[in-house]
C-alpha cells in the first residue's frame, strides 16, 4: 500500500512549529532505534533438553515494524541470530530447561556490545560501539505459552510433579520423609529392601504371620528374627 498524499510520515503539526518541537522530533526518532525489551518466539536453540552448558536461541521479534503512511505499512523484523537464554543456576546447580522452537518469550537487548563476553565468557570491552542493538539480545524466558503436559505445580494443596513419560531420581541416597502411598502401578526393586518396622501385604504381616503345619496340624510360630 502507497503512503497517503496528505500524509507526513511520523511528523505530527506540533513538531513543524519551534526549535523546540523541531529538535523533540529528531530525538524521538534516534530513540526509536534504541532496543530495549520486545516478544519474541524461538526459531532455533542449541541445546535440546540434554545435560549440556548453556546455549543460544535464534529468535523472530513479533512487533513488526511500520513507516508513517496512514494506514501504516508493516516490515517484519529478521530472524536474530545467537542470543544467550537465561537458566535458573548457581554454580553447579541448575534447573535444565531449555527453550523449544515455538515458544512465545522476552528478549532483553543490552546497553553496549556484549560479543566479546559471549566468546570469553570474562570481563572484556565492548565488541563495537553499537548500542541498543539487536545483535545484543539476551532471551529471558518464556510469555504467552500454551498449557504445559510436563510440569511442576506449587499449590496450596501441596506440590504436584507430572510427566507423561518417566521420573527419574539419581543419587547416593534418596530420603523420604513421611508416608509413601502408591495409589496405582507396581513397585519394582532390583536391590535388597530393609525395613525396619512390619511389612503387611494383603493384611497379612511379615513379622507374625504363621503357617499350618501338616506335619503337627496346628499353626507354627511366627517367623524367627
């Protein structure tokens, strides 16, 4: 669509009259160029849910870009290439979930040049003089997302762990504390189980059940420690 004859592009009346105005105007313009924070959706990540460092994320702004004709014509962005994605971690400690392609998130841009930290990942100068700019984008998490399958939900009622595929818990030793209910499913233990206290199954102990005994035709005693 052609710009309209009568329009002036971004130009309101008011920015025609004074120095003042004139001067507003070319300011709001160069702040226009300024990246700050904007919706994003993930075109491609590095990583892919594997216990790796973290990675990087191409990404496709959502805000398209528009020019002074009335009605605006839109220009959308290109993809950004190589934005670090933030991961809740200290140290060694982590939370592993990396952004899958779709997904809807915010993009941060940075007041200078951050390259040279990306490769060094250590204190340096800036790459370039640029600011503001697209190029130094950090992805920060995701907004507008669909209902999730896999999850953890905190809530009043306690807190729920949920996969449609497994559960997997790894270490030396893994403490419980509290009851332990198994509403459905079986148990499988490929080791030696101790317990401490009785064992019941089907109402019947393990440590006073008794057998009859064919031989004497009364009940044995229950089972020796």
């Amino acid at each position: 669509m052609s710009q309209s004859a009568t329009s002036t592009g971004q130009v309101k009346p008011s920015d025609t009259y004074g120095m003042f105005n004139n001067i507003s105007f070319l300011v709001r313009q160069a702040m226009a160029k300024m990246q700050t924070a904007t919706l994003v959706q993930i075109m491609a990540c590095t990583n892919d849910g594997d216990l790796s460092p973290v990675g990087f994320v191409d990404v496709q702004p959502l805000v398209n870009q528009i020019d002074g004709a009335n009605p605006p014509n839109s220009t959308p962005h290109a993809t950004v290439y190589g934005l670090p994605y933030l991961r809740m971690q200290g140290g060694t400690n982590a939370v592993v979930m990396d952004p899958q392609v779709g997904d809807i998130g915010l993009a941060v841009f940075a007041s200078r040049d951050i390259s040279k930290v990306k490769s060094t990942k250590a204190q340096a100068n800036p790459g370039s003089y640029r600011s503001y700019d697209f190029a130094d984008g950090i992805y920060v998490g995701g907004l507008l997302n669909g209902t999730p399958v896999q999850y953890v939900l905190f809530a009043d009622a306690g807190i729920t762990v949920v996969s449609p595929t497994a559960i997997t818990l790894q270490a030396p030793t893994i403490n419980i504390e509290g009851d332990l209910n198994v509403t459905e499913g079986n148990v499988t233990i490929a080791g030696t189980m101790a317990a401490t206290g009785d064992v019941t199954a089907a109402g019947i102990s393990v440590q006073t059940h008794t057998h009859t005994s064919e031989a004497v035709g009364s009940p044995t005693s229950p089972p020796i420690p």
